[in-house]
C-alpha cells in the first residue's frame, strides 16, 4: 500500500533524523523518506526550470529522483538488494500517490506547471536535511 503525504513526511523525519547510521530501518520506512526527498529534490528542480511538464513526465522524473534517494539511502543504512528492490518499487508509489493526491485530485492541475501550482504545504516546514 503506497505511502501518503503524512506517513511519508514522517518517514523521513525518522530515517533523516536522529537515527542516522541505524541498519534495522524497514524498506517501507526508506520508501517514505525517499519517496518525500525525492519528491522535494524534484519539486526544487523543475522550478528552477520554470517549465510545464505534463504528469506522465513528472512521473517519470519523478521516480528517476526517488530511485536515486533510495539508493543513497539503502548505502548509507545498510538494507539488503532484496529490500533495496522493495523500496524502490514502495517509493515509486508513494511518489506517484503523492503527486496525483497534490497536482491532479487536490489541484486539478492539467499539467504540472510551477508557474501556476504551489508545492505542498509540507515542503515548507524546516528541516535538518533536504
């Protein structure tokens, strides 16, 4: 079951937090926390860009940012390929549920267009770590 806003935003509090080194992280937990960067790295990225995509793009980019979260993660806290492989695939749906929950259901965003849609409201609470 994919991850929304909330758990996810919690996730990486917990992951990016505190427990900084600790290997008994469930792959769910990884895909919340990477699922919530990636989505931030990639949120940062197309509006630097400042250019409409449509949502199958963003997907796509999307998951590309999220994979990439995962595998820093997955490195620095110690899962094993069969939970690396979990959490990509857990994280790839979490995103995608998070990005239609914000751009299409919430928004009703034709496209994904920064110039017209402000990111999630989550995406403003400091952090120690983006």
């Amino acid at each position: 079951m994919a991850w929304g806003w909330e758990q996810s935003d919690e996730a990486h509090r917990e992951v990016y937090g505190e427990r900084k080194h600790e290997s008994s992280l469930s792959h769910e937990l990884i895909a919340g926390a990477a699922s919530f960067a990636g989505m931030k790295a990639w949120e940062d990225h197309q509006r630097r860009e400042g250019k409409p995509v449509s949502h199958a793009f963003a997907k796509e980019a999307l998951a590309a940012f999220v994979g990439a979260e995962v595998d820093k993660l997955v490195e620095t806290k110690g899962l094993d390929e069969a939970d690396k492989i979990r959490a990509r695939r857990h994280a790839k749906e979490n995103a995608e549920r998070m990005y239609d929950e914000h751009y299409v259901d919430r928004q009703g965003a034709p496209e994904y267009d920064p110039n017209r849609y402000e990111p999630h409201e989550r995406f403003n609470r400091p952090v120690d770590r983006w």
